[in-house]
C-alpha cells in the first residue's frame, strides 16, 4: 500500500534504466552495485504511476503513455519493480501510516459533545474558546470530542497533552474559525529577521510523548550489523517477543553516524554532534533466539549499526513510558482563517497557523479543509501518522510579485531517521492557491494525485528530503 503511494514522489525524483518485458522486467545492463544502466524504453504515466509504451505497438498489451509520461526510477522503476528492501538506496515504507499501514482509520466512539455538555454555542460570534480549555481539561487521559455542524470561534492556543480527537459532521458544516493570527494574541519576536510562526506552532497543537529513555531500554545491541541484515546480537532477550515493535536507537557520537549515513558525500549537520538517539528506527520482531541471544527483525536495516554509536533496542509500545500519545487528530472538519490579508512572505507569516502533531503516533487527519492558512499541518518527530483527504483554500490577495496565499501545507518534519516507518500523506484533494510548500518539506511518503491548482515548481522543498535522510536516497 505505502509503497505506490511513495510512487509518485520517485519517479519525479530519480532518473530511468530499465526495459520492458513481456513476462518480467529485466535489466540488460547494470553498474557494480547493481544500478541498471540501460535507456529505458517505456515511462510512467503520469496520473497512476503504471508502465506504459511511449510509442504505439512497441509491445503487446502495454497502454501508450499519455503527454508528460515521467521516466521511470533506477531505484524503484515505475510501481516497484526494482526495488529491493535487502538492497536498495530507498527506504522501505511499507509499515508506514496507522498502526503501521495494517488498518483503515477508525472511527472513534464520542465521548462527548461540546455543544451539549461543555457548552460551546458553534454560532460564529460567540467566542468559544473557554468551551474548549473547559473540555480539554476535563477529560482524564482520552475521548474523543464531537463537534455538531456549526462555526465554532476560537482566540487562543489549544494547547493539548491528552490523547484527545476532535470529530467534526463534515468539512464545511463543522468549522474552527481562528479570527486573530498567533501574532495578534501572543505578539512576535523575529530573530534574525525570521517570524517566530514560519515553524509553528498551530492554533491547535497535540503535544505527544514518542521518545525513547531509561524506561524503554529492552537490550545493549552487542555487535555491529551491516546495512540489508535482519539480524541483531544484544546482551539479553529477556522480555522481548515476536510480534514486539521495537527500536533500535543510535547516538550520533562525534558526528560519525552522519558522516557515515552521507557517505562522506558532505558534511555532517553540527548542531546534531554528540546528540543522542538521532536514529530511532521501529520494525516487528520477527523471531526471539534466547540461547545465542538474538532477534530477528521483520525489516532490514537500512543503515549500518556500529558499536561507537552506542546501539540500545527499546521498547516502542510502553503504556508508562515512551510512546503516550496515540489516537489524536481531527477528522470531517475546516480550519478557517480571515482571508482579507495578502501573505506577507516566507519568514514573515504573522501566524495563520493550523496544526501541529509533536512526538505523536497513531494519530491522524482525515477529510479536512484548510481556509486561508499560512501553515497547514505539521507532524514532528512522530511515527505511524496519516493524513488523509486535505484541501487547502484561499481567498488571500495575491500578485505577480507574491503569487502565495502560504508557506508550508503539509509538513512532515522528520527529525533525521526518527520517522522511517513514518507518516503516510495522501493528498487526495486539490489545492486552490499556491502554497509554497504544498505537499510536505521531509521525508514523507506522499500520493500526489487529485492536486490541481498546487504550482509544480513548489516540490522542490520536498524532492531534497531523501538525500540526506540516509545513504543517498535521491539518486
């Protein structure tokens, strides 16, 4: 499933070497380390990422490509079939998404309905702000909130560490109408000439806990493993078991670990030097070996384990510790904002800012509509979010000289490797002006079909993500 989302992102990002067969796809030429050398002969149409013939009758049963026919990958080809997850230069994202891409989203039992029990008037005048720090703080620990048709005027942060989902009848009909910027409210510092909005937060923020600590430590790893193996040696198994999500976590010890995963190709990022648990990478236990104490991982890893990054497996599912946020998000719902204002530019947004997941998992957003927001949705450091749906709107001036109505759509900010299962970001609406990111900024897995008005030159921002993730992602 993840992997012909993850299509779309490829074939517009590396360039083509395969050839066509009628039975099965072969290379007739490959470099040392397997890269396939040979012109390709057949493109990827643009709309549904299959294989097609750029010219009528070349093969048997293979559909002409239509105008704009994208070259397909060396890496992955047109729908997968040159990639391998024992030895491929791409990440696997098969476990990305929901509960690790297994389940549809669910529809979550209300707990309670902010009109008839907290209050809130959903008139478009009423100010309902106090409604919801009222609901917020009331629920202990989880539910879900319903939101009945109607506009619902909010003047302050939500600011939200419970796992709390706010369930809307339906974009449009269901609204959060956020009249004053972050600005307006709160004020805005600019250091060094930068907004401090252009990053976040949102209006409404879900505040997680997806960090591993003294408390999630299951095993020391003791003995490095090369890149494509599934196999780990630790210094004890004991209450690990197959089926267990798990972590493997390396410290960046003297920047090695980035200069290892560039390949030496540039120069590690400085502000991360000796920062601990900047890999924090998740996989299924596939098979426990108690006596020679080993596991087996369902994946492969897709990076080098060495001894100087001082390796732990942790626990990902730890009801006391670690993993805490599951089961937030919105769904059925528009975010609004006034539109009588023309975007002031990148880095200097005045806070017409949306959402922002932080350390989250297992959380999403589905069928929502964003209305004249500078910043849309921002997933940082989580793993296993979707986002599902999403439209953005505007009614913002613009001109020739700022064309823009926002900055950033759909950020999924990863922080290095800490989301390689990571979030799935299905963009199945269409986009009416021109944000200047519009699908995402890092690393995510992103299904690009059904965007309509979102300028193609704005996938800049999100093409450069794989190339310093890990082992040279873009080709």
């Amino acid at each position: 499933m993840a992997s012909q989302w993850l299509n779309a992102l490829l074939v517009a990002a590396v360039t083509a070497t395969v050839q066509w067969q009628a039975a099965a796809d072969q290379c007739t030429a490959t470099s040392a380390t397997g890269i396939c050398l040979t012109p390709p002969p057949y493109g990827c149409d643009i709309k549904t990422g299959a294989k097609c013939c750029r010219s009528s009758g070349a093969w048997a049963n293979c559909p002409v490509c239509s105008v704009g026919a994208l070259t397909p990958s060396a890496l992955y080809g047109c729908v997968g079939e040159l990639f391998s997850r024992s030895n491929s230069r791409l990440l696997d994202w098969s476990y990305a998404g929901y509960w690790y891409g297994d389940y549809n989203l669910p529809r979550l039992p209300v707990m309670a309905n902010m009109k008839t029990v907290f209050g809130a008037k959903g008139d478009g005048v009423t100010d309902d702000t106090a409604a919801f720090f009222l609901a917020i703080s009331t629920i202990a620990n989880q539910g879900t909130l319903f939101l009945p048709a109607g506009v619902y005027v909010v003047t302050k942060r939500l600011d939200i560490d419970k796992r709390i989902f706010f369930q809307g009848e339906g974009a449009g009909r269901t609204v959060f109408y956020f009249p004053q910027s972050l600005q307006d409210v709160y004020g805005n510092s600019y250091v060094r000439g930068i907004s401090q909005y252009a990053f976040g937060p949102g209006f409404i923020n879900f505040n997680g806990a997806d960090f591993p600590d003294n408390n999630t430590v299951l095993a020391r790893i003791t003995a490095g493993a090369t890149r494509g193996t599934t196999m780990l040696q630790l210094n004890t198994t004991a209450g690990i078991e197959p089926g267990q999500m798990v972590r493997v976590v390396l410290d960046n010890v003297n920047n090695t670990l980035l200069t290892d995963l560039n390949q030496n190709m540039f120069p590690a990022f400085a502000p991360y030097n000796n920062r601990a648990d900047v890999i924090r990478w998740t996989s299924k236990v596939k098979a426990v070996y108690a006596s020679t104490k080993r596991i087996e991982l369902e994946r492969v890893l897709p990076f080098d384990v060495d001894l100087a990054w001082r390796p732990e497996l942790h626990d990902f599912v730890n009801g006391g510790y670690g993993l805490k946020r599951n089961f937030t998000g919105l769904a059925d719902l528009t975010i609004r904002f006034p539109g009588n204002q023309a975007y002031p530019g990148e880095n200097k947004e005045v806070g017409y800012n949306g959402l922002y997941f932080y350390g989250t998992s297992n959380s999403w957003l589905k069928n929502v509509v964003f209305e004249n927001a500078e910043f849309g949705v921002a997933f940082d450091s989580g793993s296993f979010n979707t986002v599902e749906n999403v439209t953005f709107m505007s009614t913002k001036p613009t001109s020739a000289s700022n064309p823009y109505t926002g900055t950033r759509g759909i950020w999924n900010k990863v922080r290095l490797l800490g989301s390689v299962a990571g979030s799935i970001v299905p963009v199945t609406a269409g986009t009416v002006g021109a944000l200047q990111s519009c699908t995402l900024y890092l690393g995510a897995v992103v299904h690009i079909f059904g965007l309509q008005a979102c300028e193609m030159r704005i996938l800049r921002l999100q093409i450069l993500c794989l190339a310093w993730l890990t082992h040279a992602n873009c080709n």
